[in-house]
C-alpha cells in the first residue's frame, strides 16, 4: 500500500487518465510509483477493494493514506501542495 515517502499511482499504460496523472505528477516533481494493474494482480485488487469492484483508474494512494479514484489536476494539485506544505 501507501509508502512513507511516495505517491502511488494504479492503472493502467494506455489509460488517458492514468497518463495525465503520471504527468502531472511528473511535471510537478512529486515522486510517484506505477502499478499497472493489467500485469501486477496485488494492484488489481486494490483497485477493485476501493473502487467497489470495478476497475476504474486511477486510483491514487498518498503518504498520508489519501486515496482518490480518477482524480482531477486541481484535487491533485490541492492534496500535493497540502501534503508539501505538513
């Protein structure tokens, strides 16, 4: 689950907003791990535990335990600086 120290990010490679979260995470310098749920069943579960049992990405854990599913940039931005400035 959540590290101490990085933001982890489940979806999948070809999925436009899993894409768009990796890179605003990218172009923010907000480290972040990628677990793609196709290839990584562990990843897939989780996705499922918090989703309901759908598979909608993303699905984004922060240090603090923060979870958001499908995440806008602004929720992004709002939970990275917030998680910054503690």
């Amino acid at each position: 689950m959540a590290r101490d120290d990085i933001v982890l990010v489940y979806g999948t490679i070809d999925c436009h907003d899993t894409r768009r979260v990796r890179r605003f995470l990218a172009d923010h310098n907000v480290p972040y791990e990628f677990i793609d749920i196709l290839s990584d069943a562990e990843g897939a579960q989780l996705v499922e535990r918090v989703t309901g049992g759908e598979h909608v990405t993303p699905v984004v854990l922060f240090p603090d335990g923060t979870t958001l599913v499908e995440p806008t940039d602004e929720q992004l931005a709002r939970h990275t600086s917030t998680a910054r400035s503690s």
